[in-house]
C-alpha cells in the first residue's frame, strides 16, 4: 500500500493522519521542535479534552436516564438496567481518574445533563416528561455512588 504524497497545498495531517501523527510523535521526541506542525498539533491537543468531556456527559445522561427510570418504574427493573448503572459508573468513575479536573466539569454539566436525561427516560418509559422533576433529584455523589439506587427496591 502506498502512503500518499501530499502537495504544497496539502499536509501529511490531511492526508494521512496516522502518518501525520507517527511523525509527529517522532519529531517530538527528538526535541525537533521547528518541524513540528504546531498549528494542527494544537488543534488536536483540544480535541482530546472535548472528544472526554463529550464522553463524560454521554455518560452522565445515560446514567440519569437509568437511574430515572429504575425509580419511576420500579415493577420494571431489572438486571439489564442495573448493569448499565454500573458500566456508566465505571466508565465515569475511570474518566474521572485519568482527568480529575472533569469532576468539576460534570458537576457543571449535570443540569443540563439532567434535562437531556429525563428527555431520554420519558421516551424510553412512555411516561409523560411531567412525570419527572424539573430539577434532578439526585446530588453528583449518588449519582456516582455506585451503591445508590433510588427508592431501591432490591
């Protein structure tokens, strides 16, 4: 297989990225500085921190959505749902660990988190949204706490 050439108007980022990004990381770590493509570098650093904070508020509404609909049905609740509480807490949880700083930022996020989750229950439930609170029930630590159901049942 034959590794694209770029033009002058083009960039070894825009036509071959893993190429791009081998390089890069070669360029680095000789402390070859000049040649580095700072510009698309930078751009990519950024997306690292948005590509987790996305993840992190996935994670969060699924989570909330779960947590809405194991208290506001409980005659359904079951294994399944139990174990996506448990996978989004994990997954939160090791987010959490390699990025402390994003607790902050999912506190923030819960709000408008929440709003996207009780959207995501209803639709999952049938419930009329009114059903729900307009503001979330639950604090960031239940959320979190991986013991915390509510009004728990089992």
């Amino acid at each position: 297989m034959q590794i694209p050439n770029p033009t002058t108007a083009q960039t070894l980022y825009e036509v071959d990225f893993i190429g791009w990004v081998e390089q890069t990381s070669q360029l680095l770590r000789q402390g070859n500085f000049r040649e580095v493509d700072i510009e698309h570098l930078v751009e990519e650093i950024e997306s690292l921190g948005k590509r987790d904070r996305r993840e992190l508020t996935s994670r969060l509404i699924v989570l909330v959505s779960h947590l809405l609909k194991w208290q506001y049905q409980p005659g359904k609740q079951s294994n399944s749902w139990r174990c996506t509480i448990y996978e989004q807490r994990r997954q939160i949880q090791l987010i959490l660990e390699d990025s402390p700083s994003l607790r902050r930022y999912l506190m923030e996020q819960l709000p408008k988190g929440y709003n996207a989750a009780i959207k995501q229950a209803a639709l999952e439930t049938d419930l009329p949204l009114q059903t729900f609170p307009v503001d979330c029930p639950y604090t960031g630590e239940e959320i979190c706490s991986e013991g915390f159901f509510p009004g728990a049942s089992r």
